[in-house]
C-alpha cells in the first residue's frame, strides 16, 4: 500500500540521520557512512511489511532563502529534493541537545508547505543533559506530529513507525496555518502572493529576491514596511528575526533545564585549557599523551596480536602448503600475498583502536573544541582550522588514524589541504628505518639526523600548505567563517567510546584490505617470479621485482643509488606497501637469508614459536612506552656500510623514504576522506617532492655537481611544477570571478 | 556605532545593538545561532593567542573571531 511512497530525513549536520535510516532500513542492508558526512543522498527501501522508500539527504542547518547561488552544496541538494514534488513525508531529525537552533529548519520545511515528523532524537541524552521537554506542547505550537527516539539504542522505533504509516495514509495536514505569524504588513503581502497561486515557501522566495533587488520593489514605499527596513535593514532580517523569536518563545515554554549548570566547573577547566601561556603547552601534552598511550598501548597489543596473525595467516598456509606440495604459484599467493597483506592491515588494528577510543575521549569530554580553538590563530597561517593541527600531529604516530582525523574539519577544501599535508608527517615505521641507517652511518650524530629529519618533513608540510593557500585552494577564513560553539564538559562514556572505536576501526581495516591485498599479490608473484617467466621458490636477483629494481635504479641515479644499490631501490618499492616492509626488504635481500619461510617440522612448533614471541614482546612491552634512539642493529646491517655506500647517498634516500608517498593504507584513507583524485594528486606531490629533495640535497653536498643532467632534471622538474601551479592558480581565479560575475548583478 | 575594545570588554555584560554591519547570509546565520539584537553578550575569556574570543549568549559559549568581534556593534551595560 505504502509502497509508491517517498520519506525524506532532514536535519542538521551531525544530529544521527543516518543512524536512524540504518535502524529503519536495516533489513535491507545497511548503509555504511562515516558519521557527519553524508556526502550525497542515500536511497533505501525499509524493512517490514509495508515497505516504503527511505532517502537520507546530506546535513543541512537552513536552508538559503532567495540566496540560490550562495548556498552550499548540502543546501542545494536539500533545496532540489525540496523543490521537487515527489517526496510524500519528511522526518526532520532534532538532536535534544541542542534544540533551539535546529528548530530554523524545521520552521523553513512547515513554511514550505511540507508534511513534517519532528523527530527529536538522543533522547537517552536526556538525563545527561538535565532537561525535560514537554512534547505534546511543542506539537501544539509547531502543528506537527512529533516522536522521541534513540536511533543509536533503538529507542521509539515503533511509534515512530506507527506515526509514519497513519501520516502517509491518512495525513492530517491539509487545512494547518503556519505557525509563525509575521509583521501585519509583511502576511498582508505575502497573502497577496499566495493568492496567485504561489506557496508562502515561494511567495516568501519573491519577496526576498526582489528586496534584494537594486530597483525597489513598490512595496518598499509601503510605511509599515519601510519603517520594518529601517529599523531591522532587510526583509530577511524581519523573516529570521520572527522566526527565531518564536523559536526562542517555543524553547522558553516546552524545554524545562533542571539540576546545577555546570558553570563554574567549566570555568575552572577553562581557565587552565585557554590559559594565555599555558594553553599551548597543555595541548602539546594532551597530543603527546594521546600520540604516546596509542603507540605504546597499540604496539603492546600489536605485539600479541601480530605472532597470532602470523601463525594464522602465514606460517599455517606456508606448512599446509609444503605439506600437501601444493604449486608454488599457490603458496605465493596464499602466504606472500594474502598472508603478508591481511598481517599489514589488520596489525593497524590495535594502533587504530586505542587511537579513536582516546580521541572519543577528547572528543566527548570537549576538549577537542578547545585544542581547536587554542590552535586556530597558529593554522590561521596558513588558513587552515585548528582541527587540522590536531590531525597533523597525530599523524606524526602514524599517517592513517592521523588522515582520518580530518574528518573534524568542517571545509572540505581545508580537508583536502590537510591530507595533502600529513605524508610529510614522519610515522613510526619510518622513524625505525631512521633509526637503523643514522646508528650505522652516522653513529655519532643520530640524534640529529633524527631531528632534522623530522624538521624537514615538517617544514616541507607547512610548505604544502602555504602553496595550497598561494594557489588559492584554501580560502582566508574571514570572520564569516568563524563562530564556533563551545560545549560544556562532560564525563565520556567509556563502554560508547569502546564500542566507536572498535567498529570505526573494523569498517577501516575491512575496506583498506580491498586495496592492500590486490597490491601485495602484485608485488609478491613479482618478487616470485624471474624476468624469464620462471618462478622462483625464494626471492632472488632474477625476480621481476629486482630486475624492476635495477632498471629503475636509473631513475635514482640523482639521489644517489647506482645499479649496485638495486636492493634499496627495491625496497623503496616494497615501501609503498607499508614503511615497515623496507627494513623486511633489506633483510631479504643483504642477508640472503631465507626469512619467514623457515620450514617447522610439526604444527605444534609452530604454535610454540608464536607463544613465545608473544611472551617476549608482552615482556619487553614496557620499552614501547619509554622513547629511545636506539634501535637493535639487525644482523645484515653490517653488509650496510660505509665501504659499500656513500653517506651523502645515505643521507638523500633517507630524506627520499621520509618524503615519498607513504603507504597503501595512507592512500587509501586519503582517498576515503577525500577522493581517488586528491588522493593521486598527494601520491604524485609527495613523491615529486621528496625526489626533488633528496637531489638537491646531493647536489649541494657537491656529491654529484658536474652532472649537467641532473640540474636540468632538478629545472624541469621545477618548471613543470610552477606550469602546474600557474594552471591552477589560473583555473581557481577563472572559477572565483565566475561566480562573482554570478554573484554580482 | 562604534565596537568596543576587546581588552576593555573583558568580563563585562555588553548588550548586542545590531548586526548592520555583517552580510545579510551572515546576519541571518547569526540571529539562529541565537545572537539576537537586544541580546546580552559576555566576553569570557580571550583565548592564548589573542583570538580567538571566548564569548556567552544566554547559556552557549561560542569561540569567536576578532574580525567578527569588530564587526558587532555593541553597547555597554552599566552595572548597578
């Protein structure tokens, strides 16, 4: 019956449409979106008997009123699904929290002429919020249905049902009045519209657009009207003044706040959080401890959890395979490329889940806010928001949680700027490799090597920024840009911030396997099979992947590496993998020595030799909390030194591995935050840069000055990239004045 | 209508006269977010770096930029 139906959610950003159209469609499958951005529209059919469409549109906090060409993309789609007619019901989702704000777009949606269900939602919030909201007294005022639900606990699903099906068969709007009455003046005029036929949604439209008009309309001659102008300026000022005053008078007579306010607590956090010198020390520390319990804590818990994948997924197969001499084309597959890239992935995952789990307690308590706020004159720089800097230094743990931090950040373009920025972020993974080369090559001076490197990555990080502002990417936030609204404190509740944690990070490490495993196959029968077609039972000097590696040894020639260095070389490629490889790489190919394919003579071997490691990493787990420089020299370092390779040359395959792109995981989370084109763009800018760095660093050193080539290469190199800039700066500013040619007449 | 210095303003109840001087797209985002003319504004607190400016309406604190700050057009409330 309900079948040919349309229901639409609308709400403002961030109020858990899509939670609720998850709990409604949730027969049908599940919608999967990270919270708060719905980009686009989601289409679903409910589940149950009387099955109806479902659409959950993009979070909107009003709509743009006679203002088409300033609104925001949400805006523009809310505003088209608006337009058009085929949408029977709207669920206007409320968050109880914060309700006076959210009312606006309800009053627009009414206004409109559209059959509205308010939803107010999280009302298991309710307690913690101290406030009680009479209902049926708002559904008085506002003449609409309206139903309390938790979509997160399933809360009032029913009679939110019920509600629904008794308004989509039998609706009980036709006839309703509008419940915001204007200035005498201004209903005289729009009454005079409506009876042309026009909606007072659209008749409201008129008037607006022909107020803003340069030719005064007659009306304006109008005494009440213009004394109206006078003292408020526009007529859309008179249309939100009365709006938000009869929201105001709505929220005084329905919402009851009960309990102590919590201000002086607040105040005494605040003064410390804000403090004029401390405030930015006090960040730095919050960060540090966040940066530090996830590496250590992850580490330790990775420490348990990697042996067991190991054994599961390498170890196991390998024995299987040689047990039951399956082809060796299987085993490479199986154990070298599913094996070794589900061990890439899902080891993120404990690193990933103590970072989300602290960063929901940043989140939730509300300090996050302030860390914005504290940051934002110092991102202002570079017009980026304060978020972004919260980002940023998490990525110096790791890239990934760090690229998925951006999804703070309200601009999109700023966003973008900031996962372009955060490769250049020095990880852990490449601190270890640091670490190893500088004790081998620089034994006295490791610390810094160390040091500058991260200063250089940073630098080169700020430098990214600065020509994405140059090339007008990221706008100057001006005042418009900027009122944020502070929360109160509030205790976090752990077993939510658990829950979060865990099924943010699965839902990452489940779609990053889609792209890691592909690659790692690719580069495993690489690295299996010779350049003659054969395969090749242990990696060695014929495989693809080395014959690959000596011919793009050429290439490398400008930051130092000759043919005889393939292996670095090779391991640059391995690194694209993940950073933690390239050591893995070396090992393979300086020792010559058969790494993870040491045969076990029994099962039972195997099991033992996963509880021990796991004994010894939980043993020495305490030295992941405690920062040192020192790194174990593994055995084949020695066939690392400096008889066989240059320092200087060292020294820019260092600045190469900290600037090139990061890893496959880094790519796609950018590519989920932002999309497959920025993605590729940050692939490309990264790695162009950190050639162009690492050349320039042998050049200067004078380690390879006569080479003309060279120097040609560093120049075209630098041509192209002012072409590139010159192009979009011109493509930005062709952008810019089109719309201001819009915008102007 | 002249706004008033941000050091001068500090702690003090301040009463928002208008909004004249925003665009209007702003001035409607405002008067949702609740900053009303006729409205008491409080500057609570200036944040480490100078900006930006930690301001009260009714019961909401709002982290708010010098620029907009200069932009409102404020007048002060004598206490009693």
């Amino acid at each position: 019956m309900l079948n040919n139906k349309t229901v639409g959610i609308i709400g403002n950003p961030n109020v858990g449409k899509t939670y609720l159209f998850n709990r409604m469609t949730a027969c049908v499958g599940c919608v999967g979106n990270w919270a708060g951005v719905t980009a686009t529209t989601c289409e679903s059919r409910t589940c149950g008997e009387d099955q109806y469409r479902l659409l959950d549109l993009p979070g909107c906090y009003h709509l743009a009123e006679g203002r088409e060409i300033q609104a925001t993309e949400g805006q523009q789609e809310v505003a088209s699904y608006l337009s058009k007619r085929d949408v029977d019901l709207w669920l206007n989702v409320l968050d109880v929290t914060n309700l006076q704000q959210q009312l606006y777009l309800t009053i627009q949606l009414l206004e409109a002429g559209k059959r509205v269900i308010c939803v107010i939602n999280r009302i298991d919030l309710l307690p913690k919020v101290q406030k009680e909201i009479d209902i049926t007294e708002l559904g008085k005022l506002l003449q609409v249905p309206i139903v309390k639900v938790s979509a997160k606990l399933g809360m009032g699903m029913r009679d939110l049902e019920a509600v629904i099906k008794s308004e989509l068969t039998n609706p009980t709007l036709d006839g309703r009045e509008y419940p915001v009455q204007y200035h005498q003046a201004i209903e005289q005029l729009l009454d005079k519209e409506t009876h042309h036929g026009l909606t007072r949604w659209q008749a409201w439209q008129k008037i607006i657009q022909a107020d803003n008009q340069p030719v005064a309309p007659a009306w304006h001659f109008n005494q009440q009207i213009a004394e109206l102008r006078n003292t408020t300026g526009t007529l859309t000022d008179v249309m939100a003044l009365t709006r938000t005053e009869f929201i105001e008078n709505c929220c005084q007579r329905t919402i009851k706040e009960k309990g102590i306010s919590r201000d002086d607590r607040d105040k005494i956090l605040d003064r410390w959080f804000l403090h004029p010198w401390l405030g930015l020390p006090i960040f730095f520390v919050m960060m540090f401890t966040v940066f530090w319990l996830s590496m250590g804590c992850g580490q330790l818990l990775q420490g348990i959890l990697e042996p067991l994948l190991k054994l599961i997924t390498v170890e196991l197969p390998t024995f299987i395979c040689k047990l039951y001499r399956l082809p060796v084309v299987v085993e490479i597959v199986l154990v070298h490329g599913i094996g070794i890239s589900l061990v890439t992935a899902l080891s993120f995952f404990p690193v990933l889940q103590v970072m989300f789990f602290s960063l929901y307690l940043l989140e939730e308590s509300g300090y996050m806010t302030r860390a914005a706020i504290v940051m934002d004159r110092i991102m202002r720089q570079l017009d980026l928001p304060g978020e972004s800097m919260v980002a940023l230094v998490l990525g110096l743990g790791c890239n990934v949680p760090g690229i998925l931090a951006t999804r703070h950040i309200p601009k999109k373009n700023d966003k973008i700027v900031t996962a372009l920025m955060m490769p250049f972020m020095s990880c852990g993974a490449r601190l270890t490799i640091f670490a190893v080369f500088a004790s081998v090559f620089f034994p006295r001076q490791a610390a810094s090597v160390l040091f500058s490197l991260y200063v250089l990555g940073i630098s080169i990080a700020f430098l990214t920024g600065l020509i994405a502002r140059f090339c007008g990417l990221t706008q100057r936030q001006t005042s418009d840009n900027y009122l944020l609204e502070i929360p109160g404190y509030q205790w976090p509740s752990w077993s939510m911030g658990v829950k979060q944690a865990y099924q943010r990070t699965q839902r990452f490490v489940w779609r990053a396997l889609g792209v890691i495993v592909p690659i790692c196959i690719t580069l495993a029968l690489c690295n299996h099979i010779s350049y003659t077609g054969e395969l090749l039972i242990q990696p060695a000097d014929n495989s693809i992947l080395a014959w690959l590696g000596k011919s793009l040894s050429i290439l490398f020639y400008p930051i130092g590496l000759q043919a005889e260095h393939w292996p670095l070389v090779v391991s640059l490629l391995m690194g694209l993998l993940a950073k933690e490889v390239v050591l893995t790489t070396l090992n393979v190919f300086y020792s010559q020595m058969n790494t993870n394919i040491t045969l076990a003579s029994s099962a039972n071997e195997l099991l033992m030799d996963c509880l021990t490691e796991i004994g010894t990493n939980i043993s020495q787990g305490y030295s992941y909390f405690i920062p040192s420089l020192h790194a174990d020299l593994p055995a084949w370092a020695s066939y690392l030194n400096p008889e066989h390779i240059n320092a200087d040359a060292v020294m820019s395959y260092l600045i190469f591995t900290l600037l090139y792109f990061p890893c496959v995981s880094t790519l796609y989370a950018t590519a989920r935050q932002t999309s497959w084109r920025w993605a590729g763009i940050s692939v490309l800018w990264s790695t162009g840069i950190a050639y162009l760095c690492a050349a320039g660093y042998l050049v200067l050193k004078g380690y390879v000055t006569n080479s003309v080539i060279e120097l040609l290469i560093l120049l075209g190199a630098l041509g192209v990239s002012y072409y590139i800039k010159e192009q979009i700066k011109k493509r930005v500013t062709e952008k810019l004045n089109k719309a201001e040619g819009v915008t102007s007449p | 209508m002249q706004s008033i210095d941000v050091n001068e303003a500090l702690g003090k109840k301040l009463m928002i006269v208008s909004l004249r001087r925003f665009s209007v797209a702003k001035r409607e985002e405002l008067y949702i977010r609740g900053l009303l003319p006729g409205k008491m504004l409080q500057l609570v607190q200036i944040s480490p770096m100078g900006d930006p400016l930690i301001i009260r309406v009714d019961q909401q604190k709002f982290a708010m930029n010098c620029d907009t700050w200069a932009q409102l057009d404020l007048e002060e409330i004598p206490t009693c």
